[in-house]
C-alpha cells in the first residue's frame, strides 16, 4: 500500500512539505519555520510574525463549528419528520449525531498525526497523491461557495418575509451578500469567532424561539405521523435533511490548524456534537407536533406571521455569519496554497492583502451568482453535498484510520489486530459512497419531477 503520508521519524527539520505550495514563492520563504515539535506545521512559529493564526481556544472552536454547522440545514428537519414518522425520524437524527462525532474523531487524530493537512486537499494528497490533493481541493471550494449561496438564499427568505415581499428579492440577497463578505474579510479565524458568539447563538435562541410560538399559535397539534411506510426515493430524500445537517467536517482541518492546542479539538468537537443533536431533536419533535402533518421546509414558514418574523430576524445573523464562515474556509485553502511558508501569510505585504481581498470578493460575487441567477441553485447546492459533503462528513474519516494504521501500526496486520475498528472505518468508507450515490439520484429525481411540474423559477426572480 503506497502512501504520500508525512512519517516524522523520517523527517529532518530542512524537509519541504509537499502539500501544494506555490513555487513562484520561493523567494519570500520564511528562514527558520518548522522547528523541534513542529515538523511541517502548517503556520510554524509565529513568535515574531505580525499576523499569527494560532490564537484559537478550544470553546471558540466550538462556537465557529455551531455556528457554521448548526445553521440553515436545521429548519428542514421538522418537515423530515413528516415524511417518514417521528420514531424512524427522531432515531435518524440520534445515530447520524453518534455517526458525526465519530467521524469527527478520526479527523481530529489524523489531523494530530499530520500537522501539515490544512484543508481536504492536503489530506488529499496524503491518501491520493497529487490527484487526490486537486479533487479535494476542487470539491471544498465548490461546496463552501455553494453552501455560502444557500445561506444567502435563506437570508433573502429572512429579509423577504421580515419586509412582507417590499422589496425585490435579488435586492435582499445583494445586502445579504454585502453582510457576508465584510464578515468573511478578516484573514484569522480568531477575528471572526468573536463574531460567531452571535451567530451561533442567534440560531439557538431563534430556535428555541420557533418553538415557543408553535406551542403558542399551533397549527394542528397532535397530529402527526408515528411511522410512515413510504418508497425508497421518498424516504431517502427526507433523509438527507438530517444527514447534510451535520455536514461542517469540512472546515475541521482549517480550525484546528488555528488552534493554540489542537490536542484540545475534541472537546469542540464533543460540544459541537451535544448542542446540534440536542436541538434538532427538541426543535424538529416540538415544531412537528405542534404544527402538524404538512409542516413546511424551513419550518418557520409554518409559524403565525409574527413569530415567523421573529425567528427569522433572530437567524439572520447566524446565516450571514456561517455563510462568512464557508467563503473564509474557500479563500483561506487558495491563500495558503499560494502563498504556504511565504512572508506573505504572516506579513502586512500588498500582494499578500490584494490577493486575499480579490479572492473574497470573487467568492463573494459566484456565491451571489449561483444563488440568484441559477434556477436549478437549490438542487445543485444538493448534487454538491451529495458529491463532497459524504465524503468530508462521513466517507472519508474510515479512509483516515485505515490509512494512518497501515502506515503507523504495523500495515495489514496493523487492521487484524483491531477488528472492531477496522469493520467500522470500512463501513464508514461504504456509509459515504451510499450517502453520495443516494444523495444524487434524489437529488436528480427531485430536480426532474420540479422541471416537468413547472416549478422552477426563472433566474434572477423579484
């Protein structure tokens, strides 16, 4: 089994990571990087450097994964419920958040055995080689911009319905987009957490929000489906809801990488995964039941018209906050591909700076692009997840463990020695491709039976 991992044993402290540096670079890099205990550290010492990246404490790295995960993804999961009834439902949104800390798990160890992955692609060109590198590469900022889009669709909703339709909507989404971009522009991650403590809590408290005014202004309580039989496409695509709500893994490997102690990641981690599944049960069982068979995608358009603007207006900042949060996490992984080991990452140089701006207004305008100007957006947001957010998510932590065990722990019978984990990294491999493969074929089915009832919308729609 061939590997392009990092063995530090191997490693002198004059090795040059091969994790996609540009070469045109070379002559700004940094004398003196790596050193004892940091071999290949992505950002290296930073003690005299006038921008340093590692200042994240584990509770803000937390709150950057509440708030980029624990988002828009969430309002779906009531009308998830209705579609295959609240026991298989509420069972699905449990073991997918068992399945999520799992996965996150054995990102985080990979990450601490190879502190020179940044982002997917470097983990990439560990397990693939140079293809590798440029696929995930590729599929991160495709997804990141695209989930930025989804976010800026559903803040246009939020404007929209807070202005009783007033305004055009392209117009909401163009103040959305501006919003996102002045909150993506920051180029630490430790600039925006303190941003983040309102977005992640905004979405809490819209939930919780939400909640109280289906109990105050139900629509048919109680009426609800226990269990519904229902054909595989159907079922599938309602539960994709659950399964894309826990996709964020994603950005893990950019957020540890900017963390004081990354051994602590796991404790983000832990308490990512405690709040997010704790409140999609609580909001998607609460909302169901109080509003009933038939309750809408996102939710919040089934509350009266008062509490719907409520919990709207409460989410707003959380969806421009986590949209910021997917264009930084694409801008970063391209900045850092240019300019790895250079001055220009760690100085206030005018290329450094001119680089980065044109990369998040460039982010900033295809997010808005796609969102408002392709009809098809919301199924091609879908067709993405289905395509990179299984594997980020799920698939591809099983490929970590089999990887970092063949190479660390004694090849083949490295595997035999640990069967449990073996059998569960090779289910987690074939959970991503089924993931994958049935996410595009619902998505597909879903975009054919739109296009021939007529219901997609024209591009650019007031």
């Amino acid at each position: 089994m061939t590997s392009n991992t990092y063995h530090p044993e191997l490693v002198s402290q004059e090795k040059v990571d091969h994790t996609g540096s540009n070469a045109a670079a070379e002559g700004d890099r940094d004398v003196g990087f790596t050193g004892v205990g940091l071999p290949n550290d992505v950002f290296g010492k930073e003690d005299d450097h006038a921008i340093k990246y590692k200042t994240l404490s584990w509770p803000f790295v937390a709150v950057l994964m509440i708030t980029e995960i624990v988002s828009n993804g969430m309002l779906s999961l009531p009308s998830s419920l209705d579609a295959v009834g609240v026991v298989p439902g509420v069972i699905v949104i449990a073991f997918l958040g068992a399945f999520a800390t799992f996965t996150a798990w054995l990102l985080v160890e990979f990450k601490l055995r190879h502190p020179e992955v940044h982002t997917m692609g470097d983990a990439g060109y560990i397990l693939f080689g140079p293809i590798g590198r440029e696929i995930l590469s590729g599929g991160t900022i495709i997804f990141a911009v695209c989930a930025a889009g989804s976010q800026i669709l559903t803040g246009q909703l939020a404007l929209t319905v807070l202005s009783n339709g007033r305004l055009c909507a392209v117009a909401f989404a163009g103040v959305f987009t501006i919003a996102v971009a002045i909150c993506s522009f920051p180029r630490t991650l430790d600039n925006i957490s303190w941003v983040c403590l309102i977005g992640g809590s905004s979405i809490i408290a819209a939930g919780i929000v939400a909640m109280v005014g289906a109990g105050v202004g139900p629509v048919d309580p109680g009426n609800i489906v226990i269990t519904r039989t229902s054909d595989f496409t159907t079922a599938f695509i309602s539960i994709t809801n659950p399964v894309f709500a826990y996709a964020g893994h994603f950005i893990f490997f950019i957020l540890i990488s900017e963390m004081k102690h990354p051994q602590d990641a796991m404790k983000a981690a832990w308490t990512l995964q405690i709040v997010s599944t704790a409140l999609y049960i609580a909001f998607a069982v609460v909302t169901y039941w109080y509003i009933g068979q038939g309750v809408a995608s996102p939710s919040f358009l089934s509350l009266s018209p008062l509490w719907s603007k409520i919990s709207f207006g409460l989410a707003i900042p959380n969806f421009f906050i986590a949209a910021s949060l997917n264009i930084h996490t694409a801008v970063k992984l391209v900045f850092v591909r240019l300019f790895r080991r250079s001055r220009h990452v760690h100085s206030h140089t005018f290329l450094g700076w001119g680089v980065w701006t044109f990369l998040i207004l460039l982010a900033n305008v295809a997010a808005f692009l796609f969102a408002v100007g392709i009809p098809i957006f919301n199924y091609l947001v879908g067709i993405a997840a289905s395509l990179f957010a299984a594997w980020y998510t799920y698939g591809l932590a099983g490929a970590f463990w089999l990887h970092d065990t063949y190479h660390f722990k004694g090849g083949y019978e490295g595997w035999f020695k640990r069967p449990t984990m073996f059998i569960l990294s090779v289910l987690t491999l074939l959970a991503g491709g089924f993931i994958c493969v049935g996410g595009m074929y619902g998505t597909i089915y879903s975009l054919r039976e739109a296009s021939v009832a007529g219901e997609l919308p024209p591009p650019f729609q007031c």
